[in-house]
C-alpha cells in the first residue's frame, strides 16, 4: 500500500453525510470534495439522496449510495424493501444496508437470512453493503454475522454506521478469520487520519466510509506526504 496513488486512494473511500444533523449544506460539500478528489461514492440519508443527485448532476464516475434500515437495522424487512426500492428509484447505485442486530443477537438467523437476501433480491446489480455494527457485537457473533452477509449474496461486509463508536484493528482481524478474502471489507467509524487507513488498507480493507471532514483531512495529508 505504500505504492498507493493518489487516485487509488480516492476510489477507496466513500465520503458520507449520514449522521442524524447532516444537513444538505454538508451534502453539497461531500458532492464538491467527491468532485475534487475523485471519490468513489457520495453517501447521503435517504432523504437528501434526491438533492445529492441533483448536485452530481453530470457525473459519471462518483457513485451514489444511500442508507437502508438505518441504524439500528430493527426496521421490518418489508419496510427495508420499501427504502431499497425508493432509493434505487432515486437513482443510488449502492446500499448500504444494517443488519438486523436484535436477530443477530438473539441467534434468529433464518430472520437475518431472510432479511438480507430480501434487499440483495431487490437490488439487483446494485451492490449491497451489509454493516454489522460491530461495537455491540460479541466476538462470535461478529464473526457469525459477517459469515452470514457472505453467504447472502451481499457484496461487502461493512463494519459499522458510524454512529456507535470506532472500528479496531481487532474488529477487522476477527472478520478476516472468519471470511477471508471471500468477501470484500468496509469500515467505517474511527478512520480520521491516513496512517490508520493505511494500516488498514494493509489488513486487507478495500473500502472505508468517511465523514467529509476526515475524508479531505486524509486526502490532504496523502498529498502533502507523497511531495515530501
């Protein structure tokens, strides 16, 4: 990874304004820093997905993502379906989806099956990233979980909302025991300077979720390290 250009970089992080107070002023900024630096996807709440197309209007290579069953995951399947379908109606190209934490922890699995391969269903083409949340998981079922999102066909485990609390390099090494490389890795949550996602990146993270703040902080040190 110490290789890694500027523009590798960039296609591996997807800038997000999905905290409960992102307003569409902080939405229009991640669109104007995806457009500087190249991001790989802007991710907007479901509500501001509509305005956030409006500001890529034109753009072909930065993606468009949204959120389904966010937080807490606990939504009914049937109202995750309605959220994917609106959403792809919208125009998003990736879904980020919470698994449902409840289930997972009451070992409901057929439930969290059930629930996952429903949105996989409905998206189609569209890759699905599953989050686990992992600061509310137990070792197990953190691994359990991320077995689970694999065998459903999602296209990423994802590690977090980002709302809860940081993921650890433990996280990512317990998730790598459990699925390897059968799946791609999302983490986000904690990721605010480039040394970490480095480190990351070179435990076998292909993707990282980051607030506009911290995403052009890491690109600017990126930049800045690499003239030196």
């Amino acid at each position: 990874m110490t290789n890694l250009s500027k523009e590798q970089l960039a296609r591996m992080i997807d800038i997000s304004a999905v905290k409960a107070d992102s307003s569409l002023d902080e939405v229009e900024l991640i669109v104007k820093a995806a457009k500087k630096y190249r991001f790989i996807c802007v991710f907007a709440l479901p509500s501001l997905v509509p305005y956030a197309k409006q500001f890529l209007a034109g753009e072909t290579e930065i993606d468009l993502g949204s959120t389904v069953g966010f937080p807490s995951g606990s939504s009914t399947t049937s109202t995750k379906a309605f959220e994917a379908e609106e959403l792809l109606k919208f125009g998003c190209n990736e879904l980020d989806m919470v698994i449902n934490i409840g289930k997972l922890k009451s070992n409901l699995y057929k439930d969290v099956v059930d629930d996952i391969k429903k949105i996989v269903e409905i998206a189609g083409i569209v890759p699905v990233k599953v989050i686990l949340e992992v600061c509310l998981l137990k070792d197990s079922e953190i691994q359990n979980g991320a077995k689970i999102i694999r065998d459903c066909g999602a296209k990423f485990v994802k590690t977090g909302t980002g709302w809860i609390g940081p993921t650890t390099f433990e996280h990512i090494s317990l998730i790598k025991e459990a699925v390897g490389e059968s799946i791609p890795l999302k983490v986000a949550g904690g990721v605010r300077n480039l040394d970490v996602l480095l480190k990351m990146a070179e435990m076998g993270v292909s993707r990282f979720g980051i607030s506009h703040v911290a995403a052009v902080n890491i690109m600017d040190e990126f930049i800045t390290s690499s003239k030196g």
